[in-house]
C-alpha cells in the first residue's frame, strides 16, 4: 500500500488512518475553530457564529437574501431563516425589497447591525493571526492557494462520489432509495 495513503493496515482489516486523513484535519480544526469563536462570540456579543457569518456577509455585501448566504457558506436555508429573524429581533437587521426581482426580501444592517459587525470582526481577526502565527507569510499564502483550490474542486468530489457509490453500492442504492 502507498505510503501516503489515509489507510492502514490493523490485522485482518483496513482501516483510515487519522494521521493522514486530510477531511479529519480539516473537520476537527474547523470545529474547534468554530466552537471557539462561537464559545467568545455569545459570552461576550450574544452573537452565535451562525449569526456572525450572516453578519460577515451583510457587511461585505450592503444588502444579501438567505438563499444568497446559504449558496456561500453552506449553511441550512432554514438555519440562515432562523439567524435572520433573530437579528431582526435584535434589531441588527432591516429588509428591504430586491427591486430585480420584486419579491426576494434582502437583509440590510442597521447601524446597531454595523457596530457589532465591526466590534466581533476585530475579535474574528485576532483569533485568525493567533491561528496563523506559526505559518510564514509564504505558508499562508500556499495555504490559501490551496484552499481555494479545494473549495472549487468540491464539485467534482461530488460527482466522482456519487459515481463511486453507484458503481459500488448499486444494490444498496436501489434498496434505500438512493439516487
């Protein structure tokens, strides 16, 4: 078996080696991160992280529907249902009308909105700079490259997924429902 495999052997089967599993790495440390931020987040703003990454792109964006934040942080359409109304509430958000479309409602920040915004935003980057003090500039430059590169290959790990279980689970597919 090839030495960077995610596989081991452990006597009479296989199985996923932890220490070169890469989605592992990625998932502990986004839930740890995440945790973290969303531990500080509520003892110190009442904020949840959920609401802080709607808050993230309300601020970059002036004006952003749910179903727009749900397509880019993959966040539950429901979820993002849930952090607007609660920033409603709060009275962190507004909706207007999309003028385009003549229906979709867009959340606006209030000032209320953009001063918690920009109070956690300068939290959000000061966990990041202790995340990455011990990467050189050169190391967060290719660790960003190649996260990017990861993100938009998604899609294809997707497919090829699919492809894989359909090829190898064909039977279970049909017996579960699977499509």
């Amino acid at each position: 078996m090839a030495t960077n495999s995610p596989y081991k052997a452990n006597s009479s089967t296989c199985c996923v080696d932890l220490q070169r599993y890469v989605p592992a790495y990625l998932t502990w440390t986004a839930s740890k991160l995440s945790r973290g931020a969303s531990q500080c987040y509520l003892k110190y703003f009442d904020l949840g992280i959920e609401s802080w990454r709607c808050l993230v792109l309300l601020a970059i964006d002036g004006a952003i529907s749910a179903p727009e934040i749900s397509r880019v942080t993959g966040m539950d359409k429901s979820c993002v249902s849930r952090c607007f109304k609660s920033m409603l509430e709060k009275g962190l958000i507004e909706f207007s009308v999309e003028h385009r479309q003549g229906r979709s409602r867009l959340a606006v920040l209030t000032e209320k909105g953009r001063d918690l915004h920009d109070q956690v935003r300068d939290v959000a980057m000061e966990r990041e700079r202790a995340f990455l003090e011990v990467l050189s500039k050169t190391e967060i430059d290719s660790l960003l490259r190649m996260f990017r590169k990861l993100h938009e290959h998604l899609p294809a790990v997707e497919l090829a997924t699919q492809k894989f279980v359909v090829q190898r689970f064909s039977k279970r597919r049909s017996a579960r429902g699977y499509a």
